[in-house]
C-alpha cells in the first residue's frame, strides 16, 4: 500500500501546488489528496486549471464506465458555474 506524505513546508501554495503536480502524473489518487487538505474535486480541477495541467483520465473501459460518465458530466456542469 502506499503513503502519501502531507508535509507542509512555510508555503502552503508550494506543497499544494506539488501534490496537484503528483496527481496529474498519476503518482498519486483524489483519496490521498482529500487525505492531505484537499476538500473538493472543483478546487482540485481550478488548482491544475491554474498550473496548465489536466487531470489523469481512467479508460473508458469496463464495468464502471457508465459512472464515470456520469461523474464527467457533473464535473463539466459544476466548472460552468465556476468564476
């Protein structure tokens, strides 16, 4: 199993902005970012908007993909309402 390491340095922005960078090369997953200070999935999506960097995209593939997307979609319409 693997551990995510929350430790904050003096700049909170530094260490936020290297666990997105984590998550957008799939080192890491959206549980160990909720683990770290990461209170929802927009603030996540705005934080890599902001650094130019997507998401990592699980395959459209297999028994699940009907949820995710679902899960895509709700995502599409909360960034609509997003300043």
């Amino acid at each position: 199993m693997r551990r995510t390491m929350c430790l904050m340095d003096d700049n909170e922005k530094n260490w936020k902005e290297a666990l997105l960078r984590q998550y957008a090369a799939g080192e890491i997953t959206w549980h160990e970012l909720r683990e770290c200070g990461f209170e929802n999935y927009v603030e996540v999506l705005g934080g890599l908007g902001e650094l130019g960097l997507r998401p990592p995209i699980a395959p459209m593939e297999g028994p699940n993909r009907a949820a995710r997307e679902r899960g895509r979609a709700l995502i599409r319409e909360a960034l609509k309402g997003r300043p």
